[in-house]
C-alpha cells in the first residue's frame, strides 16, 4: 500500500483515536526491531512436551474434582 493511501486513511481517524493508532506503530516498530535480530522468530513453533518434568504440582490434584463440578454444574 502506497504511503499516501495510508495517509488518508488515517486522516479520515478522529483525533481522539491517535493515542491508539500510536500504540500500534509502536508495537510494530518493536516487531520489526526483534525481527531483524531474530527473523526466525515470526516462524517458531511450539514443541510439545518441551517443559516436561519441569513443573511440580500434587499427585491427588484430581482429587476434588467431583465436588468442583458439582458446585459448578448451573453453570455448565
């Protein structure tokens, strides 16, 4: 998109929305910066199993699951 198509479409913005649409070329800005250090970083993908063993949590942790649901069965 050409710049001065972008430019009148953010003419055409009320003013009070130019904190927002400032915000946003921010977020922007700090996405091409950590692109560019890092350009497989848009391409990463999620290994299941990578924090395997890595959190702790109670082996009864089931445990209450019958009384949960039961005070929570209006809502389900």
């Amino acid at each position: 998109m050409p710049l001065a198509v972008l430019q009148q479409k953010l003419e055409t913005f009320p003013e009070e929305y130019f904190e927002e649409i400032e915000t946003f070329f921010d977020f922007l800005s700090y996405k091409v910066s950590v692109l560019s250090v890092n350009p497989q970083a848009s391409g990463q993908k999620i290994i299941p199993g990578l924090a395997e063993g890595k959190w702790k949590y109670p082996k009864d942790i089931n445990a209450f699951d019958d009384e949960i649901e039961k005070e929570f069965e209006g809502y389900l």
